[in-house]
C-alpha cells in the first residue's frame, strides 16, 4: 500500500513579544458590557480572565490603561481560544498604530520579560542587508532577535543579517523577516532561514549566556 504524505505541521509562531500584566479590562458584546482582567498584554492582543459568555471568533470592544503613564486604549478585538477555568485570548482586530506602539515600548521597557522561547541579552553591531544607518542587537533567541536601528525596515521586509555571538570568531548568517516594529526603537524580527551550524550556534550561547535579572516589576 503506497503511503499518503502527510502534511506538514508548522508550529504556532507568536509574531509579537509578551508580558504579564495585571490590569482592569472594560469589555462589551453587543449591548452588554463588564469588567474582566489582564493576565498577560502583547502588542498582539490580551489573555483576560473573568470573561462571560464569549466564544472563539466572537467581536467584543475592549477598554484599558496598560500603565499609569499612559492613556486609556480602545480596540476592537476577536475571541482566538478559550481556556476552561483560565481565561480568553484575544486578538487585536482594529487597534490604533499609535496605541500598538505605545504597548510594544512599555513590553519592552519592561526589563523582566519573560517568553515562550527563551531569550538571552546580545550587544554587538550587525549587518544588516538594506538597513540605512547602524544596527544593533538587544537580545536572540531561536525564533528571531530584536534589532536595534533609527530606521527599521516595514513589517514583512525580509533581508540577510550576520553576527557575532560572542568574541570567538563565529559568525552566524540568516534571513529574516520583520514581524513588528517599536517606534524610536528598532525592530523585531524572526528566523525564516538559518543553517544549522547557526541554529546550534545560538543553542549553545543561550545555554551559556548570564541570565539578565529584572530591574523593575510588570
């Protein structure tokens, strides 16, 4: 019996960094509207706990202050997931781009963050293919890296980036592409092609490199 390909799987790549937050969310469906809370705050969406009545796909307008410096952000957001007993993730459907960034510089301002894939702090100049002025890294993980520029390339630009991992003369070289951008900042971007001897590369110095302590609480 000849065998079926199967498809292949792609594991779920979260385009926007995280951080766990704890702050009050007005949130309406329809002619009704309540009060739920933050668990955690991306530039992508939110995980809300105390949510009623909302199933995945479903359109509610939320309401909230992600800080106290900062003012009082609304957006139009859909249902993703639902955890039983946890909470509800949603996705920002309309958000204005201003408001997008200013939660992408608080995450990122916020010295404790703390992700999925593990990331370790990486200062060294890059070069960056298509990039106008100096580049530099803030950070790597297995998934991508944050790019330090004045001048960071649109969401979707793709380009060739190499880098020294450590004073040793190993020089990793990979394509990336844009996912997010964080005003007066630079750019965040993730791995599209990479050789192994890189990946490994980058396997090795996280498992190496000190652990960065928070200097501030979320």
């Amino acid at each position: 019996m000849r065998d079926v390909p199967q498809p292949t799987v792609r594991p779920y790549l979260r385009r926007y960094p995280r951080i766990p937050i704890r702050v009050a969310v007005d949130y309406s469906v329809g002619a009704q509207s309540a009060r739920c809370y933050a668990g955690t705050l991306s530039g992508g969406g939110l995980f809300l706990t105390n949510v009623a009545g909302c199933a995945p796909g479903a359109v509610i307008s939320v309401r909230f202050r992600p800080a106290k410096h900062l003012p009082v952000i609304h957006a139009t957001a859909r249902v993703r997931y639902v955890i039983a007993g946890k909470g509800t993730a949603v996705e920002f459907a309309e958000i204005n781009a201003q408001d997008r960034h200013r939660i992408l510089r608080l995450i990122h301002l916020k010295t404790g963050d703390r992700r999925l894939c593990p990331r370790a702090p990486l200062a060294t100049q890059l070069e960056c293919d298509g990039c106008m002025s100096l580049a530099f890294s803030r950070d790597v993980g297995m998934s991508g890296m944050f790019i330090e520029t004045a001048d960071p390339l649109p969401v979707g630009a793709s380009f060739t980036v190499r880098f020294n991992l450590d004073h040793k003369d190993r020089v990793v070289s990979a394509t990336v592409q844009v996912v997010y951008q964080v005003e007066k900042m630079g750019m965040g971007v993730c791995f599209t092609e990479i050789e192994p001897e890189g990946r490994n590369a980058i396997s090795a110095y996280l498992v190496s490199a000190p652990t960065p302590h928070p200097s501030g609480s979320h």
